[in-house]
C-alpha cells in the first residue's frame, strides 16, 4: 500500500493547477477573492429594486382604490393588507408615497388591529372635510 502522506515531487510545479498547453507553468497562479466587496450585492440590490419598481405603480393603484372604495370609513394598512392579500411589510411603503403626494391622508382616528394594536385610519385624499 503506497504512502498517502508523502510529498509531490520536487519538479518545482504547482499540482493544484492544471499545465499550460507549451508544457511551462503560470509564474503567478490567479488568486480569487473570498470576499466579495459589494459587487454581487450591489448587483443584486439593483436587480430587486428593478423587480420591485415594475410593481409599485399596480400596488399603488390597488391600494388607493381600496381606500377611496371604503369612503368615510377609511382603512387601515393592516385592513389595506388584508384584503388585498399583499404582506404588510409591502403595503408601508405604496402608502407612505400615497400620502407623501396627497392622494391619500391619516385620519386623527384609530381602529384595533387583528393583534389588539392601534392603527392609524387612512381616507381617500379626495374625500372632503377633515376627521370625523
């Protein structure tokens, strides 16, 4: 049984890389990089932010038109979520850009979430008057 713990041979060649077709060696073999400085991430942020835009207009619609369908009575984010079956943490920000350009707006009014929280009531932008 041959010895597995004996060195390689001392021609002076790297046996963890393949030989060049003329028969020599690489002088500097080429090192990769453990640590990825932000490229890839940079890349994929860019690629989820593309994806997302592409859903924010539709998003936004839905949600206005479920809070001007719902009249005087308003709705809150979590109601907003519910209904249109959209996870809550995506409904924030539609809203906060709906109401950041006037089309919708808080009431000074609150209702119990499902988790027995006070949420803030929000009404159509268009609807005239101020809380009830």
């Amino acid at each position: 049984m041959p010895n597995m713990n004996t060195p390689p041979a001392a021609s002076g060649q790297r046996h963890d890389t393949p030989p060049q077709p003329n028969g020599q060696t690489d002088s500097e073999p080429t090192q990769l990089d453990l640590i990825d400085y932000g490229q890839h991430a940079a890349k994929t942020r860019a690629i989820a932010a593309a994806s997302s835009i592409a859903k924010g207009p539709s998003r936004r619609d839905a949600i206005e038109l479920h809070v001007a369908g719902c009249g005087d009575h308003g709705a809150t984010r979590w109601e907003i979520s519910q209904v249109l079956a959209i996870p809550y943490t995506s409904v924030c920000g539609p809203v906060l850009a709906l109401l950041t350009t006037g089309r919708l707006r808080e009431t000074e009014r609150t209702r119990e979430t499902a988790y027995g929280k006070p949420a803030t009531v929000i009404v159509s932008g268009l609807i005239g008057g101020h809380d009830a």
